[in-house]
C-alpha cells in the first residue's frame, strides 16, 4: 500500500483558521475532503466512525492545541469507543 502525505503550516489570524475549521466540518458533512497547497492536493473519503482525540498544552505562556481526526478507508471491526464525552465552550 502507498503513502501520501500532505503537510501544511503558517502562521494566520483567527478568522483564517475559522474558515480553515469551517471549510473542514463541511467536508466531512459531504464525506470528502480535498486538501490543497502549493500545486499538492490530497483527497480523502470520510467514513462515518472517525476517532477523534484533542491534546491541549499551556506552558510559559505558549499555548498549543491538536485536533486529530483519524479513519479507515478500509471497513475494520472496531470496538464503539462513542461513550467518552468532551465539550469545548467559548
């Protein structure tokens, strides 16, 4: 099986990144996403079971937050991991 990958970072204001997580949650709504940069582009078909994980850090005043999404193309046997819960509040 082959790998592709697609990496992409900058350095953007908070209404960038909103259309950025906006633009991601219809994607997922369609079941595509389609990323896109410098002449690279990457497609992804969405399953409707997608492990979720978010890491967040506050250190010396640096704060950093990770979303992860992660799925199989491929239909696994997977034990329903749905019964954690987390919010995220303004």
């Amino acid at each position: 099986m082959s790998t592709k990958k697609f990496d992409y970072e900058s350095l953007q204001d908070a209404d960038s990144i909103k259309t950025y997580l906006v633009s991601l949650t219809d994607s997922i709504e369609k079941g595509r996403i389609i990323l896109k940069s410098n002449g690279e582009k990457m497609v992804m078909r969405v399953d409707d079971l997608m492990k979720f994980s978010v890491q967040a850090k506050k250190k010396d005043g640096i704060n950093k937050l990770s979303i992860k999404l992660s799925w199989s193309e491929i239909k696994p046997v997977i034990k329903d991991q749905r019964s954690s819960t987390m919010s995220i509040e303004s």
